[in-house]
C-alpha cells in the first residue's frame, strides 16, 4: 500500500499550466527526487502535497495516521520563545501529555476509595511510560543533538528565536522538522542555507533515515547520494524514472534518441505513402490501394518527439587581462560591535584562481567578499585590487542589489545605457527571459528568476575578476550545470562561496577556509580538502592512542576508573539496545508468522479469523516502526558515548 497518492493535479495561474492531470504514488520507503526547470510548479506541488494549497483539480491521500513534513525554500517566522524550545514545541503531544499527567495526579490525591487509587495508579503508569517513550523519541536530548549537528553552538540553544538571522531560522525550523520525525518528508531546497560542514552532517543524518522523502535540490551530489526515484515536471507533463539523477539523465536520453528514430523512420514511411496516394489517385485500377494508404495515414499515431525544454546557455564574454597580483589583503582587521570577523588577515589573489571559500556559517565567508569587492571597509589593514583588475560581484542574496520596481530590462540595460536594446533582448534571452517576459517587475519574479537576472547583470559588464556569493541557490539542475560550464571556460580569475559540492568540484583548484579570524589555504578541491581533514582527525586520535600508559598501581587505578566510568555511562545504553533488539527480533517472528497465514486465500472467506489476524498484523508493523526508530535513536547515542570517553 502506499503511502501517499496523488490523483489528477492541475494547477493554474491565469493562462499557464503548471500541473495538467499529475498522478504519482509514494511508499513508505521511497526517496524520490523533483526535478524540473525554474517556474514549472515545484514548490506548488510540494506545498499542496503538505496540505497548504489546494489544487484546482485532483486529490491528494495519505495514508490514516501518516504525518508529512514539510520545509519550504523560505520561512516567515519562528514560533515565540528559545531556539530550543520552538524546536521542542513542534512535536505535537507533550502539552497534551503533561496536562493529563497533572489532572491523574490531581484526580488520585482526591481518590475516596482504594478502587479508584488502583484505577488511577494504573493510568499514571501508562502516562508515565508514554510520556518518557515521547521524550526518548522526541525530548530535549535529541533536540539538541539535532541542533548540534545542523551548527547552533550550546549558548545559541536559548537565544531567543526572533534574533536569529534568515539563514539559522531555516535551519531552525530544519531541526524542528527532523526531531517530528514524520513518515514523509517534503524538503524544498534543504540545503541552501548550509555551510560545507553542517551539510555533511544533514546528508549523512537524511541517508539514515528510513522514511520515505520527496527531495528539491540544486546540489547534483547529494541529490544523487540521497534518492532512489525520479519524478521529472517535464513540458509533457510529471513522469517517473528509476534511479537517481545521474540515471535519469541517462534514460531521458536514451529515451530521446529511440523516439527521434522512431519518428524519423515513421516520417519516412509516411512520406512515401503520401507519395504513393499523390501519383495515383487518379487512377480506377489503383483506387483501393490508395484508400487503404489514406486510411493507414489517417488512423496512425504520430510519434510524438520529446519536447526540447529551455535551458540556460551563455559563456562570459573576454575581458581586459590584468596583472599577476589580481587582489591583496594586508592585515585586514573586521568586526561587528563586539564580534571579531578577522584578525590581523594578510592573503593574495593571482590570475588564474579559482578559490573556493568555504567555513561554518557566520565565519566571515560573505565579509570576506564584499571586503574584496570593495562593498565594506576594513576597520584596520588594507585591501588592494591589482592592475587592470575590473571586478564582478555576484551578491548572496541579490535582491539587495535589484531594484524590484524595475523591469527585467530596465534592470540590465541600465549597465549599459549606449548599448542598444536589441543586444540587451539577446542577452536577456540566454537567461529565458524572452518577449514581453523582459517587461515583468523585479518584484514579481521567483528567487530562481532573479538568480538569472543577477547573472545577465555579470554578463553585460565584462571582467576579469569575478566574485561568488552562493551563485547557485534559486537555480534548479539545467541552470547550475550551465553556470559551471560557463565558468570553467571563464579565462579571468574568481573567488566563490557554495555550499554546493559538485560545483566546488567542478571549478576549485585552491580551497579558503575561513576560520578563527582567518584564512587556512589549501590546494585543490573539496574532496581534497575533506580527505585531509580526515587524516588530519585520525592521526589526531592515533596519536592521542598512542600516549605512553601510566605504569604500577597508579596505572592499574586509573583503568579501572575509567572501566568504571564506561561502563556507569554506557552500561544503560547498551542494555536499553539490547532489550530493544530482543522485542524487534520477536516482533519479526509474530509478523512473519501473520504474513504465512495471510497468505492464504481461503482465510479471507472467515472474517472471524481473519480480523483479528490483519489488526495483529498492523499492530505488529506499527509496533516494529517505533522500535526501530527507538533502536536507531539508542543506537546514535552508544555510538557518541563511545567517541567521548577514552
């Protein structure tokens, strides 16, 4: 049975078709990926598959009791209160639970009589055990563990919500969405607003999940690390692929190619049936043979080609060459009232870098760019572009730098009045913007529009040293793979952020870690660097392994402490996970033994006993979910226990 199906979803907006009779089933353990081009009704269908839109046509059913999460791209506001206790509030049922805890309590200190003591004596326990399996499951030591992984220091857990910037309120409501735990998980570009680190951490925690997941992601990699399943918004309409993204786009083409065969020999055919019908029409002794070819023409199907969808195609146009020195920082010095940024920073940019920033969110990856592109003043220190040096700044959230009360052409053509506004028109139309599509408003454009705006803004001023701000976010999977090619045919010099691991890849050849008020520089790209950080950690821990022994008594003392103190703390653990494996391994065996009884046709003929058998059934494999998520969870918490102690 399914998890979710969608039936027949049409979606409109005035005279466009985002959704023509979309209709699509999800399991329980599928992880499927949407992919599409910018504007072709993703995020719709996410938002009405998570209950917030409604179709103008179809339905969507999830299955009885099924909960479906949902992250959108951009979060108004975070519930009042800390960090930690929004995140705490969003699992539905503590309130509920600890209120009738306290009216039990209450009813069993007013008791009259010892049967009314037993009765409620009874009702405590049970809403004893419940409220510490909700806690197990969803309390506050999973709730920090989570907000640990996505990067909120311990003080950040009880700043208040409301202060956090944009970017760790996504992140916020993200861990709020993990601790819920729901069957489905809808993730609209879950990853945008993610340093390198905290998205290794996220990727790993997602390919652990065993719940089913319908993904949007502009990040190749990981879409291709995370989904078994591909749903394409295609110009033809929602169609499904097996595999991941990398498979997809070998089927699609394959598909391709067989129906541009098909259709070039089925043209061929016909041509020469329309041949035949013309040089003998007019004759009696050939009027059946005629007939019967008009009705073949008449009657046939015509394969129908797929349909060659828009995608983004530019290259950046030459530049002047500048010199060997293309930028210098000498002792920059950068904070924010209290917060020191950078310290004392001396680095150099040459021609023909291609350096990839990266670092933890708030390290100074963004400072650091806008200090090179000339957008803020070091408090201290020097910032020095070289000879020749024109610079290109691609601004993380660009719409900063977009006037929203222009149009698109406006917006270009205002870089460069005295060219004419044909040439803007056949710049604009690289980026999809043809037509009186060029007429639209900034304000009304999708973040994926105005990320492809803010590109056609780089391509009419030419330079030589450009600079990145997370260029991918708001593109989808076309568009991105366009700029990296793009790029890597880019003969200036660029120094870029992403998050994106396939495009740091695909452009890197030096890597910037922006850390501790500065900047660790390494070659190569980030495989190379996170392949280094591994070593790195593991001589760390060889050599801590390593340390000479106490010797004597001393010795022998302080290995039965810490023998002692391992097993105070992870004797508990251990225990709580092997009795939870003896329960799932029994459970196994009372739903495989329902299973071989169900099989049998003839058991359905008695609904005496089959009933019973289908409800013990459903009960086990309700029962075996929540163990195992219960195992998983007490399994995580060995496995850190155990790197913790020595």
């Amino acid at each position: 049975m399914s998890l979710l199906h969608a039936r027949g979803l049409s979606v409109r907006y005035g005279p466009k078709v985002l959704l023509d009779g979309a209709s699509f089933a999800l399991g329980h353990h599928d992880r499927a990926g949407l992919i599409g081009p910018n504007g072709s009704g993703k995020s719709t269908l996410l938002k009405i598959l998570a209950g917030q839109i409604e179709p103008d046509g179809g339905a969507v059913q999830l299955v009885r009791k099924a909960r479906a999460g949902y992250l959108p791209q951009e979060l108004s506001e975070l519930p009042p209160g800390s960090v930690l206790d929004g995140v705490l509030a969003s699992v539905p049922g503590r309130s509920w639970l600890q209120a009738r805890l306290a009216s039990a309590e209450a009813a069993l200190a007013q008791a009259a009589t010892e049967e009314e003591q037993v009765e409620l004596g009874g009702e405590l326990a049970e809403l004893h055990e419940q409220l510490a399996h909700h806690e197990e499951l969803y309390g506050r030591h999973r709730a920090e563990e989570i907000l640990g992984g996505l990067g909120f220091a311990r003080p950040e857990l009880l700043r208040p919500a409301s202060e956090l910037s944009g970017g760790w309120k996504m992140r916020a409501a993200l861990a709020a969405l993990l601790l819920q735990d729901p069957e489905l998980l809808l993730l609209d570009e879950p990853t945008n607003h993610l340093d390198v680190p905290t998205l290794e951490w996220f990727d790993s925690f997602l390919r652990r999940s065993r719940k089913a997941l319908l993904l949007v992601s502009h990040d190749r990699e990981f879409l291709d690390r995370q989904i078994d399943r591909v749903l394409s918004l295609e110009p033809e309409g929602l169609r499904a692929y097996a595999g991941n993204y990398e498979r997809y786009l070998e089927l699609r083409a394959a598909e391709e190619e067989r129906l541009a065969a098909q259709a070039e020999k089925q043209s061929r055919r016909r041509a020469q049936m329309q041949a035949f019908i013309d040089r003998f029409r007019a004759k009696a002794t050939k009027a059946r043979q005629v007939q019967s070819r008009v009705r073949l023409l008449e009657k046939e199907e015509i394969v129908q080609v797929r349909e060659e969808r828009g995608t983004v195609r530019f290259r950046f146009p030459e530049a002047p060459r500048s010199g060997r020195e293309v930028a210098r920082l000498e002792r920059v010095s950068k904070s924010y009232g209290a917060t020191s940024v950078f310290r004392d920073l001396s680095a150099q940019v040459l021609r023909g870098d291609r350096i990839a920033v990266i670092g933890l969110n708030g390290a100074g990856k963004t400072t650091l760019l806008k200090l090179l592109a000339g957008e803020i003043e070091p408090d201290a220190g020097a910032v020095a572009a070289g000879h020749n040096v024109v610079t290109g700044y691609f601004a993380q959230h660009h719409t900063e730098r977009l006037d929203a009360e222009r149009t698109i052409l406006e917006e270009v053509h205002g870089l460069v009045p005295t060219q004419p506004q044909s040439w803007v028109r056949g710049v604009l139309g690289s980026f999809l913007f043809s037509g009186d599509e060029v007429d639209k408003r900034i304000g009304v454009l999708s973040g994926g529009e105005r990320a492809r705006v803010a590109l056609a803004r780089l391509l009419v001023v030419p330079s030589n040293f450009l600079l990145m701000d997370e260029p991918t976010n708001h593109l989808d999977l076309d568009s991105s793979e366009a700029l990296i090619d793009a790029l890597t045919r880019y003969e200036g010099t660029l120094l870029f952020v992403s998050h994106n691991r396939s495009f740091v890849n695909g452009l890197a050849t030096r890597i910037w870690e922006v850390r501790d008020g500065g900047i660790d520089a390494q070659p190569g790209d980030l495989d190379d660097w996170s392949r280094r950080r591994a070593e790195q950690t593991a001589g760390e821990v060889q050599a801590g392994s390593s340390r000479p022994a106490p010797q004597g008594v001393q010795a022998r003392r302080e290995r039965a402490l810490q023998r002692e103190q391992r097993d105070k703390v992870l004797g508990p653990i251990k225990r709580a996970v092997a009795e939870l494996e003896q329960r799932i391994a029994q459970l196994e065996q009372e739903k495989k033994a329902a299973e071989a009884q169900l099989a049998d046709p003839a058991l359905f003929s008695d609904p005496a006993r089959s009933t019973p058998l289908i409800t013990a059934y459903r009960d086990a494999s309700r029962k075996l979910e929540e163990l195992y998520a219960r195992w998983e969870h007490k399994s995580e918490e060995l496995a850190a226990a155990e790197s913790r102690l020595p």
